[in-house]
C-alpha cells in the first residue's frame, strides 16, 4: 500500500522569537510552546535560549522552530513571528521580522510600535488584572501568539503547562493561555474583513510531522 505523503507546501517551517528582558519567563514560554506542538500536536519542534550579561533585567531571548517535518537547523536569521514583550526587544528585532511575518507586542511596555499590522495587546496588565501576578505575562504571551496564527492548538498549550508545572501553579498558568488565546482571537474577529485576510495561517492544515 502506498501511503499518501503529506502536503508540505502549506507552512514547512515557522521561526518564531520570543524576546523581552530577563526574568519575565522566555525559557519558560519557548518549552512551553515547543513541548505543545512536538508531544501534543504531533509536530517537529526545537528551541534555544540567549541571555544578556544581566540574569535579571538584561536582554533576554527564547526561539522555536516548528515544522510538520524535519526541523535540521535552528540557526535563523529572520523570523515568521515576533513577540516583545519590550520596548528595547522591539527596537533590537523588529529587522528581523520576515516581510509580511506576525509581529506581537506587549502593549503595557512597548509604546512605540513599528508597524500598524501588530498584534497589540496589554499583556502585563492583563496578568496583573486577571491573574493576580505579572509573573504569567509570558504565557498569555504563549497564548496569544497560537490564537492569532492557529499554529499550536489550545488543547495541546493546556496539556504542556499540566505536565511541565507543579500541580499548584497550574491552574493559575491555564488561565493565563486561555486568556492570551481569546484575546488573540477577539482581536482577529474584530478586524475588518480585509484586514483579517491579510493574517497568515499557520495551522499546517493536512500536514503531520515526520515519524
């Protein structure tokens, strides 16, 4: 029997950038990300971390690449999504940003947005509001960038903040996924529907990852 070979045209590989300024959880957000999309949602997916000579307060970086296929080289220069979660983080990378890529902000923090395409949302005062802790912004973060470009599925963000937290800060980082989510999705329905088919897809519709 010969078996059907997935359509790899549709999104081969997405880069993604997580970035802000240490202690605001961006080794978190990329595992978290990362562990949803290879153990939960049948994807390829690899990480890696950069840290600025400060631990805390320093430049501060995470980066996945997910892929329905073999991902054989991290090494990216340019990038499908941008997260900032700060101003400095958005000057330093916006150029990185592929043409047409998704660019996300941290609205709380990052006042001057290069583009008018951005995802903006108030991230830091949502966890403070809604969560009681801004330690939770990165995975509103989390949650927002696969609500607005469908590439990991809420489900499988639930399922690896449950098996990669203790038992008694889940329900707190759960909450944090699912509010970035709707938030990410809120904004998109809220678009003019012009605007809304400009925003890319990528769901990797009829695609699996290698076995």
């Amino acid at each position: 029997m010969v078996q059907a070979v997935p359509d790899m045209t549709i999104a081969p590989k997405v880069a993604i950038r997580l970035s802000g300024t240490g202690g605001q959880g961006l080794l978190l957000a990329g595992r978290i990300l990362a562990e949803a999309a290879a153990i939960y949602d049948g994807l390829n997916a690899v990480q890696s971390n950069s840290y600025g000579p400060e631990a805390r307060g320093g430049a501060s970086r995470s980066e996945v690449v997910i892929s329905p296929g073999e991902v054989d080289d991290l090494r990216c220069k340019r990038f499908d999504v941008l997260l900032c979660l700060s101003q400095k983080a958005c000057d330093a990378y916006y150029s990185s940003l592929v043409e047409g890529g998704v660019l996300i902000v941290d609205s709380t923090n990052v006042t001057v947005v290069p583009t008018s395409r951005a995802l903006e949302l108030p991230m830091t005062r949502m966890a403070i509001e809604e969560c009681g802790n801004r330690v939770v912004t990165n995975l509103i973060a989390v949650g927002a960038i696969c609500g607005y470009t469908r590439m990991v599925t809420l489900e499988a963000l639930v399922a690896a903040v449950e098996s990669s937290l203790r038992a008694d800060l889940v329900p707190m980082n759960v909450k944090a996924i699912k509010l970035g989510y709707a938030a990410a999705e809120k904004f998109v329905q809220d678009m003019s529907e012009k605007k809304r088919g400009q925003v890319r897809d990528y769901s990797f519709k009829g695609t699996q990852a290698t076995p």
